[in-house]
C-alpha cells in the first residue's frame, strides 16, 4: 500500500504566544521545513511547497531507511 504524505500545517500568526495544555512549539530561526515518509522502504523528503528534497540531503535519506513503514515527519532540518 502507498501513502502520501498530507498537507503540511502552515504557521499563522498569533497575538498572543501562548501554547494551549498539551502543545508544544519551538521558534524557527533558520533551516529548511521538510516532510518525510518511509513506506516499504521507500524515503520521500520533500519540502512544503512539493520540491524534492532527497538529492539535497543524501544523509537524512540513508538514516530514514532505518525507520519503520508508515513513518512520517514534518519539522526543519
């Protein structure tokens, strides 16, 4: 089975700072925001707007391969 990796979830801007009970959050100075899957074996890195990311960043690629199927992550690298 192939899964795609969903939407990205966009910053807004809050007036307020502020986490709710349970979230937590860190300030992004710099890096690049990227999505990751693993399925069958299979590394997908890609940024938010889509681009390919995996020829970019070979070492992140060959360390994924470790994870289980079904992973997934978004965050900066």
């Amino acid at each position: 089975m192939t899964r795609t990796l969903p939407e990205p979830m966009l910053a807004a801007p809050v007036s307020d700072p502020a986490l709710l009970p349970g979230w937590a959050g860190e300030p992004t100075r710099d890096g690049f925001r990227a999505l990751l899957s693993v399925d069958a074996g299979r590394v997908v890195l890609r940024s938010r707007r889509g681009t390919e990311m995996a020829a970019s960043f070979p070492e992140i690629v060959t360390g994924a391969v470790q994870l289980p199927d079904a992973t997934a992550f978004d965050g900066v690298m």
